[in-house]
C-alpha cells in the first residue's frame, strides 16, 4: 500500500513538472533615437523616458538605447545595453552605469544626416530575439520622417512578430503644418507596416503619462 502510495506521488510530481510554465516573464526594450537634423534638440525628453525605464524594469530585463543614423543596422549606434542581474544590488549599479553613459551621449550627440529608421527596427528585433525576453518593446522616438543615404533600399517588409512598437514624441515637420495630411500619412504608413510584419503599434505623444509606454 505504501509503495503504491510512493509510486503515485512520484507520478504526480512528474506531471507537475512536465507541466511547468517555461514562459520568459522577462521584458526587453530596445529604444531608438532620432538625431537627424533640428530633431537632436528634442533628446533631453528622450533622457526623461531613459530615467523612467531604468525605475520601471525589474532585475532579469532587458533595456538598450542606441541612436538612428545613417545606416543604422549595426552594433556601432547602440549607446548602452545591459540585461540586468538577478540581483537587485547589481542591477541598481548597472542601472547607474547605464545611465551615465546615456548622459554623456545626450550631452555630446551630434545630428545626423540622414535617418535609417527601418534599419534600426531591424537591428532592435535582432537584439530583442537574442535577449530572449518574454515581452518585446521597440521604442522609436522620432517624428518618423525616414531619409535615407544614396543607395539604401528599405522600402521592404519588416517583421517584427510579437513586438510592442511605440512611437514616442511625433513631432510635426514645417511641411506637415502646411499640409497636416502629410503627418497623418507618415503615421498610418508606419503602422500599416508594422501590424503587417506581425507587431503592435501605438503613438504615445503625452510624454507627461510615461506609465503608457509599456501599457500594451
């Protein structure tokens, strides 16, 4: 009776572990920032959403910033990564470190020429799989406007499946205050293409309700 007990127990707890949630309840975020033209000017706001994900992820995230540039599908134009530890006293410190290093950037970015917003989704999707987290943020802070270099062919589809892609601080050209039609175009266009490669899209430009960045 008492080995058949014994038996079932081990049975039971077999199941129990074959059954197991092996599901990464981790988020990763890969923010990029625009620094075309008069749009550098815009990037003390980007520091403000930079300070609130630092208080925001918990140990076992994942957070990058790196800047849109010319060419913006490399290594080179990430401005800080870090996957925090497990460890709150060690995330608190990288946390730090992290920070200071988006600091220094803001305080010596120079404007590009030119703005590779599509080469920076592609490099944030390879980041984000690589990280293996459960929840994908793309975070585009730009006012969407791509303009490319003589030769760069982006004009393909994207796949960003299962990624939350937030478009942050969509400011309005000159030519969008003559024709408005022209901003509301760039946004749909953008949108379109992302529910098309699998994402989820939102606009959030009420930089005062940060709490809605990561609210989908």
């Amino acid at each position: 009776m008492i080995k058949k007990a014994l038996i079932l127990i081990l049975f039971s707890s077999l199941i129990l572990c074959g059954c197991a949630d092996t599901t990464s309840h981790t988020r990763g975020v890969y923010m990029l920032l625009d620094t075309s033209g008069t749009y550098t000017k815009e990037l003390k706001r980007a520091e403000a959403i930079i300070s609130y994900l630092l208080g925001t992820l918990q140990p076992g995230d994942t957070l990058a910033v790196a800047r849109i540039d010319s060419g913006s599908f490399s290594e080179k134009d990430i401005v800080a990564k870090m996957t925090f530890d497990k460890r709150p006293s060690v995330a608190n410190q990288q946390k730090r470190l992290f920070k200071q290093k988006v600091d220094k950037f803001v305080t010596t970015a120079r404007g590009s020429a030119y703005t590779d917003i599509t080469g920076g989704v592609l490099q944030s999707v390879e980041y984000l799989t690589e990280s293996g987290a459960g929840k994908k943020y793309i975070l585009i802070f730009s006012d969407l406007k791509e303009d490319l270099a003589k030769g760069h062919v982006r004009n393909f589809p994207i796949q960003v499946d299962e990624c939350n892609v937030v478009a942050l601080n969509v400011t309005k050209l000159r030519t969008d205050n003559m024709d408005p039609r022209e901003y509301y175009k760039r946004v749909e266009a953008w949108r379109a293409r992302v529910e098309a490669g699998g994402g989820n899209w939102r606009v959030v430009n009420d930089l005062e309700r940060l709490e809605n960045i990561l609210g989908g």
